[in-house]
C-alpha cells in the first residue's frame, strides 16, 4: 500500500465513482482495495449517493402520469372569428359535447365537485383544434381536474 | 451513457416517428420523456411543484417544436435544452423575488413548496441529504452532479446539454462531490473517530 489514509481520504472527495469501487487502476482503488477504514468510507459515499438518487426520483415522480391527447389540426369553422376566440370556441364546445352527450348523468343534490367532475368525465374528454392550433388534454392526479389546452 | 430508452426503443427513433405525424409514437415519446424531464425540471429549479408543471410545459412545446430537432445533436441534448429552456421562463413567470433561487440556489426558502414531499422520503438520512444537495449547492453544480455522478452521462455530454465547457463541467462536478461527499462522511458514525 503506496498511499496513506490521510492522502486517500482527500481524494476520496473528488474520485470517480470506478475509483471509489476499488475498479479503477489508480493508487486510490489500489489504497481502497486494501485499507479496511478508507474502504468503508468509500462505501458510505457511494451508499449515500444513490440515496440522494432515489430521494430525487422519488421527488420528480409525477402525481399523475397525464394522458397527452394531441391531435391533428382540422378545417376550422372558425376561421373568421380569430385565433383566441376559436381556442374559446373549440374548447366550449368540447366541454358541452361531453355534457350534451350525458344527459343521464345529473349530479346528485350536494354532490361534490369531484362527483360532478366524475359524471362528467368519467374518461379523457376528446378535444379538437380549430384550423392550424393543436389541443393536449392532460389527466391529473385530482380526478375533478383535467387539463385541455388548446394552443 | 447511452441516450434513455424507453422500453428498448431509443428516444431518437421514437422522436423520429413522432416526426413523420405519428400520434401514438408522440404520445410514445411525450410518456417516456416525462420522468426523465421531470427529473431535469426538479434538479434544476429545486422545487418539485415548479418541477412538475415544467414537466407539463416541456411536454406541450415537445409536441409544438419537435419539427425543429434536425438530428444534429443527441436527443437527449436537445431535449434538456428544451427543459432548460422551460424552467427558465417558468421561473420569470413567477416573479424574480419569489424565485430568484433559479439562478443560484442556496437559500433555505428554495424549499418551502416542496418540503411536504421531502419530509415523506424513506429516511431521516435522506431527508437531510437532499435538504443540503440543494440548499448548498449552486444550481449548476447540481445540475452537473446530477447527470454525471447520478444519471450517467460525461462532463462533455453534461457540458454540451448546459451549453458550458466540458472543462467548466468538471469544475463544477468536483466542487459539487467535495460538498456533498463531506456531508455524506459527516453524517457517518464514528467515520473519522476510527483512524
């Protein structure tokens, strides 16, 4: 063993993590190879940096996985009442088709919003863009709350 | 590091579907960036609600400008520009004074929408790391460390996604390590007692 802890312990803090493995052909994998205590520190780098891994995939884990619905521009009928009041449009339209098209389905009195919201989309509503403009429409994790965006 | 797949088709030949008008390939493509974009939103607006409406956005200007990825970088490159790009106008959208921790990060505030799911995390120890990963760390050293030591890519390929050096890239990595390494051993019991 060339190095001692103290010149292992500094490099500790900047290796690869292959040198931290003991894999890399570096005096520092060679040290970690045989010195128990700098091994063990070694290890407690590498445990802890795929915790921090997990703990920031489990943050960037979305709510909900959103169902991206976009579809193909078709013939506007509303071409001549402009771009913003044709969004307005498209997207009053769709949200009364699918109110239009459940007449059965009235909410109990004092249903909650999210009841009414189930009634009303019990799947993703099917949305479509006026002449050159796209619609997403996208789940969330509060069943009440479906996102449609026309741009 | 090779460029994500998704199942065992590549982004690149998704992306190249979803290219040709391919609804269900976008569709493909917009599920399987998601995480990953998510993952890139987070590291670098230290905010997980921030993080996942950039998500959102970055999957509705995937679908509007997916026509202008030529190829001539990875996919992957590009499409962290495009997240990079998103989080930045997010940010100003909110306002410089409430989200002035884009730029640099180190304030303990950066937390306060999102301290409700870093408290549900598996561990004590784990809570405390990712509170210091981006309450100490500027937000470039944890955008370097997390795609290099974390995600598996090259400080050239890290420099090329953050439009830096790959030479800056290593600097920002080593700084970033020497942090977090030594909150790491700090937090071990009797790790320097022992020698």
């Amino acid at each position: 063993m060339t190095m001692d802890c103290a010149a292992a312990r500094a490099l500790l803090l900047e290796a690869e993590p292959a040198e931290l493995r003991g894999e890399a052909d570096s005096p520092l994998a060679a040290h970690l190879r045989a010195c128990a205590f700098c091994r063990r520190d070694a290890d407690a780098i590498l445990a802890g940096e795929a915790e921090l891994d997990a703990a920031l995939r489990a943050l960037a884990t979305p709510s909900a996985d959103p169902k991206v619905i976009p579809l193909r521009p078709r013939r506007a009928w509303t071409r001549r009442i402009g771009p913003a009041a044709a969004s307005v449009a498209a997207l009053a339209a769709a949200v009364a088709a699918v109110m239009l098209a459940r007449p059965g389905a009235a909410p109990p009195p004092g249903a909650t919003a999210e009841q009414i919201a189930r009634l009303m989309f019990p799947a993703p509503p099917v949305a479509r863009a006026a002449d050159g403009r796209s619609v997403a429409v996208l789940e969330t994790s509060d069943p009440g709350v479906t996102v449609v965006w026309v741009y | 590091m090779t460029t994500p797949t998704a199942g065992a088709e590549p982004m690149e030949a998704m992306a190249a579907r979803a290219l040709t008008g391919d609804e269900r390939a976008f569709a493909e493509l917009a599920t399987a960036v998601r995480a990953q974009v998510h993952r890139w939103a987070l590291v670098r607006t230290g905010d997980a609600d921030d993080a996942e409406d950039v998500a959102q956005t970055v999957v509705i200007r995937l679908h509007r400008h997916l026509h202008a990825f030529e190829g001539r970088s990875r996919f992957t490159t590009w499409l962290y520009r495009l997240t990079a790009s998103a989080a930045l106008d997010w940010v100003k959208g909110r306002g410089r004074r409430e989200r002035a921790h884009l730029a640099s990060a180190g304030a303990g505030e950066v937390f306060a929408a999102t301290e409700h799911r870093i408290a549900a995390l598996e561990n004590e120890r784990m809570v405390a790391l990712v509170r210091s990963f981006f309450a100490e760390l500027p937000a470039r050293q944890r955008e370097v460390f997390d795609l290099v030591d974390l995600q598996g890519f090259t400080p050239a390929e890290a420099g090329e996604m953050l439009e830096i050096e790959g030479v800056t890239a290593r600097a920002h990595l080593f700084r970033a390590r020497r942090a977090i390494r030594e909150r790491i051993l700090a937090a071990q019991p009797n790790a320097r007692e022992d020698r």
